[in-house]
C-alpha cells in the first residue's frame, strides 16, 4: 500500500496535510510514511507516532490506525509507554520531595516499592530523619 493509495482510496483525502503541516515538511512526512506503508517488516513505532501526532486525527482512516495499532502492540512499544509512566511519577515525586512536602509525597507513593525507596532516601539526604524512621515502620509493618 502506497501513501497514493490512501489518498485515492479515500482513507486521506487529497488535502490530508495542507492546513496540518507547511509543504517541506507535509513533502518530508509524505516521504517517511510512503516508506513505512510499502515495506513488508512492519512499521516502526517511532513513525507511527510521528505520522499520527502530525497528521489531525480525523484525516486518518479507522482501519489505518488499526494496522497502526496492531503493529505497536507487536513491535512492543507498549512497553515504553510504560517507562514514561515510570519516569513522571520520579519527577512528580522528586518535585514534591524538593518542596518538602512529606506527607503529599507519603501519599503519593503508595504501594510502589520503588517510590517508597526512593522517598526514603530523599528524606534522609533532606536530614529528616525521624520522618524517613516512621516511613520504613509504615511501609514494612
């Protein structure tokens, strides 16, 4: 399937682009995507994304964001999705930590094992360290 195809098709229409992107890079887009759709060894995440962040959502046909989809699931970038959940919850935490706020960062943590580490450490290099005292009693008893 050509990037044409899609366009004659109906699944884009002709003007797929021109009020998303400026014509360099609606040229450059249209050049990556071509590619991605007429090779057999799938579609790489990282275009995928990139073609569905820079074309509006409604231009794309459901059956297009399907083979998308399936093919993420597949070349695993699920798994960075999780990742980045990870890293938000560090900054979040290291925020809070960095306000001193004990006891929303206590709050926050929760079950996470790795969290309720990480807030140990950061009360006591913070010198607080009966509030680090009570946090391990809390989470180990």
């Amino acid at each position: 399937m050509a990037l044409s195809d899609l366009t004659s098709s109906g699944v884009l229409p002709t003007d797929w682009a021109s009020t998303v992107l400026p014509p360099a890079i609606r040229a450059e887009v249209a050049v990556v995507v071509e590619a991605a759709l007429s090779t057999d060894s799938g579609v790489s995440p990282k275009v995928v994304v990139k073609t569905l962040a820079l074309f509006q959502i409604d231009h794309i046909g459901l059956a297009v964001v399907m083979v998308y989809a399936k093919k993420l699931v597949v070349a695993g970038a699920y798994v960075s999705v999780l990742l980045l959940d990870s890293v938000f919850q560090r900054e979040a935490l290291d925020k809070l930590c960095g306000q001193r706020k004990w006891a929303i960062a206590t709050n926050f943590v929760g079950n996470n094992t790795v969290l309720q580490v990480d807030l140990y450490h950061k009360m006591a290099a913070a010198g607080e360290y009966e509030l680090a005292n009570d946090l391990r009693d809390r989470f180990l008893g």
